[in-house]
C-alpha cells in the first residue's frame, strides 16, 4: 500500500509541476517530518537538483532541526540554503511593540515566524520560478493546526491527505527502500519549534487517537455519539469535532493537496 501511495503521489506532483510550468520547486525545510517527507517526495518527483530547501532558523530552532535539514539536503541532492531569520523577527516584535502600545501576545509572535518563512518562500518563488510547496498534513488541516499565509504558504500540499500517522508510516518505509532521512526525523517528538520547549501534543490530542478520530469523523462519517461508543473519550471526542468545525476557514485558504 505504501508503495502504491507513493508512486501517485509521486506521479501527481510531477503532473502538477509540468501542467503548471513549473521545472523546480522550493521548501521550507525545519527538521521535523513533514517537510522532511514532502522534500523526499519532491526530489523522487523531479530530481534533487530541482528542489531548494530552505532552512530558516530562529533562536527556538533546535541544533538536533539544522543536523537532520543538512543531512537531508545531502541525501537527496537538493539545493540548500540556510537562513538567520531572527533579526526579522525581533524588527517585527519591536514595531507591533510600539503599534500595540504593549507586546504581542505569545501567539502573535509565533505566527510571525511561520509568516516570515512563507514571505521568504514567495519571494523566492517568485524571483526564481519555483513551486512553493505547502508541507501540511491531513491532522493539522483539520484541526487548523497551522498558520495562515504562513506554513499554508504554497502552490500545492504534496502530503495534505495524509494523516500524520500515516506520514510516519510512509517515511518508514520510503527509508527502508534506501537511507534518504536521517533516523532522528523519525523518532523525535513533532514540534513547530515557534517557542521554547513546544511539542505538538501540547496543544493536540496524541496523534494516534486524533487519527482514529478524525478518520471516523471525515472518512467514514461517524457521528460523535458514535465515535464515543466505539471506546473513545467523549471530552477528546468533542473537543476534536469542535476544533475541526471552528477551523473550517483556515481550510478555505489553504492550498490543493494531492490525492491519494
């Protein structure tokens, strides 16, 4: 089955790619796995020549994020460029300081960092003629984990129909077809790595029963009172659905994903 996902999907990003007169495609590249996979995909796709990934680092990227980007630029070919991308940030904190009268909440503040990265993304985009490539999952899309005309930058989301378990599973077995991750990208706890410490299931269920969930919710149509039967806990139950309708605007704006 894996091997079947991958070869579509494979197959519909090159047909997107030529369609849309597109020889090349650009990444942000963080060190966690969905850029990592997404950039994978993309150089079976087209050849690591024609992908860039971009690195762009904060003072909460950790140094285990900048190993694993470097080490999967070297495996597969890509074109890699590694930018400090604090001093944008801290510009930006210092004038919504002042704009304000007072400073920006904590999540204004992440959300400046993922919206500086996908600035720079367009921006090479556009003096390059490359495809920015969106590197969400089906999991953060439906519960709007992720941030607008940020990391939703993009022409197209490569792995926007996978679950993230199912994006761990694929990269498992795309790496035992031959070494192209490092095996840390794999087994470190996902993070956005937008403040200290910050690990994904701080914020969400862990992604093993947020899956199951919203795989009875989206893809078999199973009500709440139904998912609840089925041995799962009415408070996570309904705090998913909940998050997921409540985010249905972000999902507007985000871009195409492939279909698997």
């Amino acid at each position: 089955m894996s091997e079947k996902v991958w070869d579509k999907l494979k197959a519909e990003l090159k047909c997107f790619c030529v369609s849309n007169c597109f020889k090349e495609v650009v990444i942000g590249l963080s060190g966690g796995i969905d850029s990592a996979l997404t950039a994978v995909l993309a150089a079976d796709a087209l050849g690591g020549e024609n992908v860039t990934a971009i690195m762009m680092r904060t003072k909460y990227t950790s140094p285990l994020s900048l190993e694993i980007a470097r080490e999967i630029a070297k495996l597969n070919g890509l074109k890699y460029h590694e930018l400090d991308i604090q001093h944008l940030i801290d510009e930006e904190v210092s004038f919504l300081t002042q704009a304000f009268g007072q400073g920006p909440k904590g999540v204004v503040i992440e959300n400046l960092q993922a919206r500086a990265r996908g600035k720079i993304l367009m921006a090479w985009s556009n003096q390059y003629n490359q495809a920015v490539l969106a590197c969400g999952n089906k999991s953060e899309a439906a519960t709007g984990y992720c941030t607008l005309y940020g990391d939703t930058c993009g022409a197209i989301m490569p792995i926007g129909n996978l679950y993230k378990t199912q994006v761990f599973e694929l990269a498992k077995w795309r790496n035992a077809q031959k070494r192209v991750l490092p095996s840390e990208v794999i087994v470190r706890a996902p993070s956005a790595e937008l403040s200290l410490n910050q690990k994904d299931e701080n914020t969400l269920p862990p992604y093993a029963v947020l899956d199951k969930v919203l795989t009875l919710y989206l893809d078999e149509h199973k009500s709440a009172e139904e998912i609840v039967n089925s041995g799962f806990d009415k408070e996570t139950v309904d705090w998913i659905i909940k998050r997921y309708q409540a985010t249905a605007f972000k999902r507007l704006q985000m871009p195409p994903a492939l279909d698997l």
